[in-house]
C-alpha cells in the first residue's frame, strides 16, 4: 500500500527546523530515522500533513563528553553509532546490552536514539492495518469510545514497548528539549506520563535534541535484561533495568528498578528499591524485592503474551539484573 | 506542492526522477527504474527483503523515502557484481545452495555484504545475529550462514 500523501521539510539546522514548527498550521510530525513512524503511518496510525525529516539536520548525531560528569548523544545519534561508540561501551555497557536487544542489527543505521525514547505505545488491537481495524469500532486510542483489551475499560492501556528509555532512566538520564524559546533539560523519568494515547510530554514545537547521562562512579552497576517472543525483530513483552551502588562494605547505598513493556510507560518502583537500599542484598532479599514490584504493574491482554505470564517475567526479570548487578548467584 | 525532481546514483548510474514526497526508494526501485531485484515483502520493516545499501551500509527500502537519498550511493542486488564476476558473497550463495526461491536472497546478500564490511571475519554466531532481521521462508538459514562464512575467508567478501 502507497504511503498516504504528506509534504515534507527537511530543515538543515536545528533552528530552522524550530522555526518550523513554532509556525505551523498543518499536522505536522517529527521523522528521525522514520522505522517507527514510516509504518505507523502505512497502517494509517499517523496521518501527518507534514512530515519534518530532522534526520537532514548534522551536528545532532554527536555524542561526546562535553560537561562535566556527562556523556551527551545526540538525539540523531543512530544505534548503531551507539553500540560502536568507545565511550559508551566503556561508561555505559548495560546501554549497549539494551540496544543490541533492539530490532536486528541490520535496522541499526537507520534508527535514531530519539526516536526510540520518543515512540508511541503499541497495542495487538491497534498495531494493525485499515482492513484489520475495520472490522472492530474505534478504541480510545484511535479517538473511539472503547477498549478491545480491557472489557468495560475507561482508559487505553497501549504498551510503551521502547527498549532504551527503561535502562537510561535507571542510569539518571535526562533528555534536553528544545522550543523556538529555548531549551530545558528534565530527568528522562519526568519525560512519560504513563498515557497508552501519548506516552510523552514533549510539546507540539519542541525537539528533543540531546540525551544525558551521568558518568557512573566505579561502584555502580548495571544490568538490563529483556524478553520477547522470537529473539530478533520481535518488541519485548517485558524488560528491566536496574542500577545498584554499594560501599566498600557491600552495603547498598541507591538502587534504581525500572520495567518496561508492562504498562503504558517505564515503571519504576520506589517500594523494591527501598527493599535493597541500606541492606548487603542476598538472594532473598532480591527475591523480596521482585515480590514488590509487581505491586506497580498491571498488564492487560494486549501484547503476544499473557498479562500473568509477563507477571511471572517481570519478576524473574527484576530477581536476574539484581543478582547480576550485585554478583549474587542463583538468580537464573 | 507536487512532485520533487531528484537525481539517484543507483548502482553507479545516475537517474532523475520527479516524485511526491510519500514515495519510497522500494516503489521508484522496482517501479520507475524497474530494478525488480529489490523484493517488496512485509512493507512494514520486518522481513528484510527490500535491504539495499545506501553508502554502504543497509537501510529498509520500503522505508526508506526517496527524497531522501538524493545523492546517496544507492547499491542494489543488480549492482553488486564486478562487471560479469559475481560477488565473492553471491559467489557462494550459489555454490553451497542458500538459495532456494530466492524471494530473500537480494536482501539477504546485501545485509551479509554490508556486515562482512563491519566485521570480515565472524563466528557462525555473529553471522546469524547479523542476518537476523532477515526472514527467509525456505532454507532453514543454515545454508545461509555457512555461505556467508565461506564468503568471509575470500578477499574481498566485503566489498561494497
Ligand atoms: C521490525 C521492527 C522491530 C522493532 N523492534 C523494536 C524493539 O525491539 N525495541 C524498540 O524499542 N523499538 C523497536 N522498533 C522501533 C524503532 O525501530 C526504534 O524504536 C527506533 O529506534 C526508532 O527510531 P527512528 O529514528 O526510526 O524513529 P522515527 O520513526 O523517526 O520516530 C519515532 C517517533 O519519535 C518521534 N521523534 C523522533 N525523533 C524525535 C526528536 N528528536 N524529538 C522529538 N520527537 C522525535 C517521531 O515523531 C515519532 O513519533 C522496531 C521497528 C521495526 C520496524
Ligand atoms: S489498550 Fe484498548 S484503547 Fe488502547 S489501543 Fe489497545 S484496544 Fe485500543
Ligand atoms: S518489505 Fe521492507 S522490510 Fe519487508
Ligand atoms: S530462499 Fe525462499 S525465502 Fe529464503
């Protein structure tokens, strides 16, 4: 099927393309690497008037350690670039880990980190074509009044399947945005509100432009780990994040544990880090602690996979990167 | 606005075409310059079969659009032979039989081609993690993975 008809602009510098959007009238959308967009789009997912092909702008693929204590990637910044790069393999291996897990190598060069972090939510009932959708009335997501998933539910429930958000927010991350006004930076974890419609807060004339993120003292560690059904091209129907840093004693003094692919957003769970903070975590306290967590999720039947059987993963997800980080054994 | 006149370097000839913005480098492949080789598979990123080299290295032609590579070095399974010597990665293709209907074969070679480039000599395993966003229906990829290893230990297996 041909691609719906749009007009594009394909802006050479971050200004002009600010410009752009401060002053449009037309629906316009944001492409980087376009892997996520392009096919939204073919199954009429996204209907832009207007399509600003950001991935024309150069200077935003750099990554480098330009202040103190941080790394920056440009929000151009391909995942191949990412995996490759020296000093995130050296600062950031649990990075590399998350995105070698993503689609296949092959689809590397042409997908952005930005695009990544800012994709949409993914549901079985509206991932699908025109003809498929057809035959079902609309659900909340695509403006209807209804929900396939959930029986009677109020709300969408759409996964937030993006791999790279829950590991650099369990690393502190933050993402700086850029308006015709000007730039702020947040922590990434302020980025998402936990929306199946929208999954994030970046305004209508705002780029995200840069990823940041603090370089780890030596005794922090972390672990990221991920299922999906097939082990390529495949999105994950659970995946984690986990940060831990001990003292010399092997008491632990912050711990960070984030899931994702199991709501409409990253979750990160307060309650299980306090579990391992001020302890020297064993196995059972692990094994606490992934108790807890599933507390924060509540999947729905909306993935390939059963919403028990993401249960039973997210935990075994979060008991596997703990003993992982922590040099615990027992935790397969 | 209507059509955008742009010039493509496919293979080392240089064509100009006029197309709206929506056009994939897939459709003005098989389409306009009647390149057929570049196979329209899933249309949606998934099966690898549309991979053409763009400077060298694999990019999705369904989606990819072709105002876009406007100046681009554009490879496709057409262009990879040295004159009338095949690739060293074609070569061994059909040798040790990794090919059977040939629907992911284009795709295929050029994402073996591109990865040889990356890493000329790889183990069994790192091939198969290269090929892996490629679906091939027939061959059960063992054919596949050892002709792209027979293919790594001839100079020149990754020549773009
Ligand atoms: C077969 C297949 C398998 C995949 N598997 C995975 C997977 O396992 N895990 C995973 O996480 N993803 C997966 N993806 C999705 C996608 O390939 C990646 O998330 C990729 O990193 C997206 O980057 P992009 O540059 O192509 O984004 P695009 O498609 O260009 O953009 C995606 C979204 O981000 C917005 N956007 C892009 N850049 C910016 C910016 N700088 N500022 C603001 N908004 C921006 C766009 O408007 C769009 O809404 C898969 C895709 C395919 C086709
Ligand atoms: S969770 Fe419900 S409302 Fe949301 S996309 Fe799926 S079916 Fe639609
Ligand atoms: S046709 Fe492009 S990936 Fe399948
Ligand atoms: S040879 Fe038939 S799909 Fe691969």
């Amino acid at each position: 099927m041909h691609l719906p008809h749009f007009e594009i602009t394909e802006p050479r510098t971050l200004d002009d393309a600010l410009l752009v959007l401060s002053d449009h009238e037309d629906r316009i959308m944001i492409k980087a690497g376009g892997t996520a967009l392009i096919p939204a789009m073919r199954l009429g997912l996204a209907n832009p008037d207007r399509v600003l092909n950001i991935s024309t702008i150069s200077d935003m693929d750099k990554i480098d350690r330009h202040r103190d204590n941080c790394i920056s990637i440009g929000a151009n910044s391909s995942l191949f670039q990412v995996r490759q790069s020296s000093i995130i393999k050296e600062n950031f291996p649990a990075l590399v880990d998350a995105v070698k897990s993503i689609s296949s190598p092959s689809l590397h060069h042409s997908s952005s980190i930005a695009g990544n972090i800012c994709q949409d939510c993914r549901c079985i009932y509206y991932n699908q074509s025109l003809t498929w959708r057809a035959l079902r009335s609309k659900c909340f997501k695509a403006a209807g009044k209804t929900c396939h998933a959930v029986s009677n539910g109020n709300k969408c429930s759409a996964v937030y399947r993006g791999d790279l958000a829950p590991v650099l927010i369990s690393m502190s991350a933050s993402v700086v945005l850029a308006s015709f006004k000007g730039k702020r930076e947040i922590p990434l974890s302020q980025f998402f509100k936990s929306n199946g419609i929208w999954p994030n807060t970046l305004g209508p004339a705002e780029i995200l432009t840069e990823v940041v993120i603090p370089i780890p003292k030596s005794n922090l560690k972390v672990t990221f780990e991920k299922v999906r059904i097939r082990s390529s091209l495949d999105y994950a129907i659970a995946t984690g994040a986990v940060s831990v840093t001990t003292d010399s004693e092997g008491t632990c003094t912050d711990c960070k544990i984030v899931l994702g692919a199991l709501g409409p957003g990253p979750i990160e769970s307060f309650e299980a880090e306090k579990i391992i903070v001020g302890t020297i975590p064993d196995l059972a306290i692990c094994k606490r602690a992934a108790k807890e967590v599933i507390n924060k999720i509540h999947p729905v039947a909306n993935t390939e996979s059963t919403p028990e059987h993401r249960i039973e993963l997210a935990e075994f997800i979060v008991v596997r990167c703990l003993c992982k980080a922590l040099g615990i054994g027992g935790g397969d | 606005m209507g059509d955008r006149s742009i010039k493509l370097i496919v293979n080392g000839y240089s064509y100009n075409v006029s197309v709206p913005a929506e056009t994939t480098l897939l459709e003005v492949l098989r389409e306009e310059l009647q390149l057929t080789g570049t196979k329209f598979g899933c249309d949606t990123g998934e099966c690898g079969a549309c991979t053409v080299l763009i400077d060298g290295r694999p990019f999705r032609s369904c989606m990819t659009l072709a105002v876009e590579v406007e100046g681009k070095r554009i490879t496709t399974i057409e262009g990879l032979a040295n004159g009338g010597e095949l690739h060293p990665v074609q070569k061994k293709f059909v040798e040790l039989q990794a090919i059977q209907c040939g629907f992911c074969s284009p795709g295929m070679i050029l994402t073996a081609v591109a990865f040889l480039g990356e890493n000329p000599k790889p183990t069994r395993q790192e091939v198969r993690r290269a090929i892996s966003g490629n679906i091939c229906r027939c061959t059960g990829y063992q054919k596949i993975v050892e002709a792209v290893i027979a293919a790594s230990k001839i100079n020149g297996g990754g020549r773009k």
